[in-house]
C-alpha cells in the first residue's frame, strides 16, 4: 500500500521564475493544464509564491456570456469561455484551462471572477 505524507496547505506553492525577466506580483502563470498567479515579484532564478487557488478578479477576453460554474480558459491576455480559437487547420491554439466563473459575467462585461485551482 502506497502512502504520503502532509505537506502543506496548497494555497501557495513556491515557483522559480526560470525566465531571464522578473515575474511581477499578480502576473499570470501557466502551467501545464492550469493557471497560478504570482503573489509577489519573482526574479529570475529565485523562488516565490505562486497562488494556486482562490478567486481572482481576470480581463474578460471573450465575448460571450459566461455561466456561474462555467468552465474558463486562459487565452494569454485574459479569461474566455472558449477552450481554444476556433481554427481547425495547424493555427489551432489550444487555451490554458483557468477554472470556473465564480460568478456569472454578461456578454459585454470587462472582467469575470474566476476560481482557481
């Protein structure tokens, strides 16, 4: 039988900005298959926070409504309802999952609260 052991909480999880350029507080992180956001700056080469749940408050890129609940993705400039751009040919570009709306948000709204985790 396999076991593990308590680490920590979760909430943050230390992140090295492996990049040649500081990663400023509240920037947005992809990882693989999800997104974090940086509670603090991070230069390169050094560790920081990075949050890895909770709610925060994105750029609504997508134009369509989005549900409380709904699936979101990150499409490197903010938050939008659509899991990719819609090409079909080699341009497909897959966006980064980003949570669920943690409220919903109408067609024409500026920004949406995303829980994520």
């Amino acid at each position: 039988m396999s076991k593990a052991s308590y680490w920590q909480r979760g909430e943050t999880l230390d992140y090295k900005n492996t990049g040649s350029s500081t990663i400023e507080a509240n920037t947005v992180v992809e990882l693989t298959g999800r997104v974090g956001i940086a509670g603090t700056d991070i230069a390169p080469g050094a560790e920081g926070d990075l949050h890895v749940c909770g709610v925060f408050e994105f750029d609504k890129t997508g134009t369509n409504e989005i549900a409380f609940g709904q699936p979101v993705y990150f499409d490197k400039t903010g938050i939008t309802d659509a899991a990719n751009n819609g090409e079909t040919s080699g341009s497909k570009i897959a966006y980064t999952p980003a949570g669920f709306a943690a409220k919903a948000a109408a067609a024409g709204d500026a920004k949406v609260l995303v829980k994520i985790g």
